[in-house]
C-alpha cells in the first residue's frame, strides 16, 4: 500500500514523510476519521514508507522487499490489532481471522466498520479487542525488531478495546518502546479513555475538497457523466466511500429527486400514511442512498427557505420560516448520523418525517 493509492489528503501525506525522514518520529498517533475515509489504509502506507529501503521525498518505492511483505499483510515488523468476535479464550484472537483481514484490506481503502462487521459475518455479535490481544502484542514489543528499524502496530477500531485492553494499552503508551509507532485508526475516538487520548499525537482527516473528488471519481468512474458528477458533489460532503456507495447503488439521481418530490408532496398533504411509505423506499436505496436523499431534503428546505424570505412562496408551497429551518436542519442532521450509525433505517426515516411535518405544521 502506497500513499499514492489514496487519493487526496497530500497535506497529510506529506506530513508522514516528513516526520519519517526528520527523525522526529511521536510515539503515538491517532487519526480520527469519519466513516469511510481512507484512515486505516493511509496507516499502512505509512508504515510501508516506515520499513522502505529505497523512499523518495512523496512516498514508498513499492519495489524492495520489505515494501512487498507490508504490502502482502506479512512484514514481522508491522503489526495489525483490531476487533474480533468469539475470541476471547484465544491467546492471540487476530489469528483466527487474519484471512478475513486480509480481504477487508483488499477490498477498498474506503471502508466503514460496517464493512469488517460484514466479513466478520459477525450477526449480533459485538466485535472486541481482546486483553489477550494487548498481552500478546506487548509480548512482541519485549524483543528486538525482526528486521531492525522501527516497529508500527496499526490499532483498528480501539475504541472497541474492552477495559482490561485498554488499560494494559495505555501502560505501554505511558512507557512507549523504543523505535516503536502506535497508529490507533478511530471513527468514535469520543469513545476512548481520556488518559489514552492524552498520550497521543492527534490528526484528523478532513473532508476532500471538490477537485479531489473530481479527480478521484473521474478516475474510478469515466463513464460517469459530467452533470452526474457535479450533482453528486455536494450531497456526499467530501466523503469519496459515500459517492462510490451511492454509484453502487439502486440509488441514482433521478431515482433520489423523485423520492424528494415525493416527500414534498406527501409533507404538503399531511399524508402520513404516504410519509410511511415513502420511508419503505427510501429504505430500498440502502444506507448511501437513504444519506444521500436526506442531504437532498436538506437543499431543497434551503430553496424554500430562501423563496420565503425573499417573498417568492407560491399559494401550495410549503412555507418554511427561520424556526422550522433550523429544527428540520437538526433532524435531518440527527437522522443522518443515526444511519450511518446502522441504527434501522427505514424507522429513523419514518420518525424524521413525522418530526419535520410538525416543526413545518407549527
């Protein structure tokens, strides 16, 4: 895995490369992300830069053999922790699911937690760290590196640590190894122990500007029309996994501006029972799609909202005034976050709508 098979985030790269060749190497980072950005993939190709023999001033070589063993998920001196599931008895719980890993790895770098979770094939179950896990890997960390140099454990998901993990993590943190990097890769780093959050170096991973995006889809995509494109932009925020989820999807743009007529519609009527199933189709696009519809109602509230204030509101429009602005603002917002958390989409649909009708009836 090389930086340059992550598009965007130069500034970030560039970063890496620098406290690599500086010298001035931290202990400790934790990259906070949002679903879907690229953060544990841009973890790896930081450590392949790590263990390179021949790197230039942007990135690894991906030629010399220790590039190809971190590329191949088999370099001694680069250490994968993340969560399993049924495991805990295990001495060392990743063994068990390193071919699952592995294709997680290789399916995409714009991957969500839903994702692991689906090739865990983990169901109901709750995915952990296990304290085995931590007391296996500071096992490793007591000997010299296999191949000299620094050592760089990728921690995934450690907001899923359970507290004994957690706590023999953060002794390690408190008296980190020598020529040792801990890379903790996190979409919920609220989640993790305030003392842990103190000990590392904290970069966030922003949104990609436009232009990446076009570059990025242009590349992914050629097919795509330009109108398509550009109409896609602004409903994904900068995030390239929702955009390429949402191609994937039954989900195109006809199809989402259909639905929000549709929720306009039914809104105006009061019909409650079409709001019903209305969030049944929605519901069909899947999780991008249902964000992306949401993003949708957003900009059309907009239009409205500003039709009102400049007193271009037509008799059969819906007229929406600064107060239900913001609350509908804030339920979709809600709403959103609530899916992306994989709570059942098609009730948080159901519920936003009836929530918005009032705030507009009001």
């Amino acid at each position: 895995m090389q930086f340059a098979d992550i598009y965007g985030y130069r500034a970030l790269k560039q970063q890496f490369v620098h406290l690599t060749r500086s010298g001035q190497m931290p202990h400790a980072v934790l990259l906070e992300i949002q679903e879907g950005y690229p953060g544990l993939h841009l973890a790896w190709a930081w450590a392949q830069y790590i263990q390179c023999q021949s790197p230039t001033d942007e990135d690894s070589c991906g030629a010399c053999a220790s590039c190809k063993k971190v590329a191949a998920s088999a370099h001694p001196d680069v250490i994968f922790v993340y969560p399993v599931i049924k495991a805990a008895q295990d001495e060392t719980p990743t063994e068990r699911y390193f071919d699952e890993w592995r294709t997680l790895l290789e399916r995409s770098p714009y991957i969500t937690d839903q994702d692991w979770l689906e090739v865990l094939e983990a169901g109901n179950s709750q995915p952990v760290i296990y304290v085995n896990e931590i007391n296996s890997l500071l096992s490793r960390l007591s000997v010299t590196t296999t191949e000299g140099g620094w050592r760089t454990i990728i921690i995934y998901q450690p907001e899923r640590m359970n507290d004994a993990a957690a706590n023999k993590l953060l002794k390690s943190l408190e008296e980190p190894p020598a020529e040792t990097l801990f890379i903790l890769v996190s979409a919920h780093s609220d989640r993790l122990l305030d003392t842990i959050l103190s000990r590392v170096q904290r970069f966030e991973l922003p949104p990609m500007t436009e232009e990446e995006m076009r570059e990025a889809l242009k590349a992914l995509h050629p097919e795509l029309a330009t109108d398509v494109l550009e109409a896609m932009i602004p409903l994904v925020d900068g995030n390239l996994s929702d955009a390429l989820r949402l191609l994937d999807s039954s989900a195109s743009q006809d199809k989402l501006q259909e639905l929000a007529q549709q929720w306009y519609d039914a809104t105006l009527r009061a019909d409650i029972l079409r709001l019903k199933l209305l969030s049944e189709e929605v519901d069909k696009t899947g999780r991008e799609g249902a964000v992306a519809f949401l993003k949708l109602l957003m900009q059309l509230m907009g239009q409205q909202w500003h039709r009102a204030l400049r007193g271009e509101a037509h008799v059969g429009e819906l007229r929406v005034n600064n107060k239900a602005m913001g609350a509908c603002y804030r339920l979709l917002e809600e709403a959103m976050r609530e899916i992306r958390g994989n709570v059942l989409t098609k009730m948080v649909l159901f519920d936003t709508f009836l929530r918005m009708l009032l705030a507009l009836r009001n």
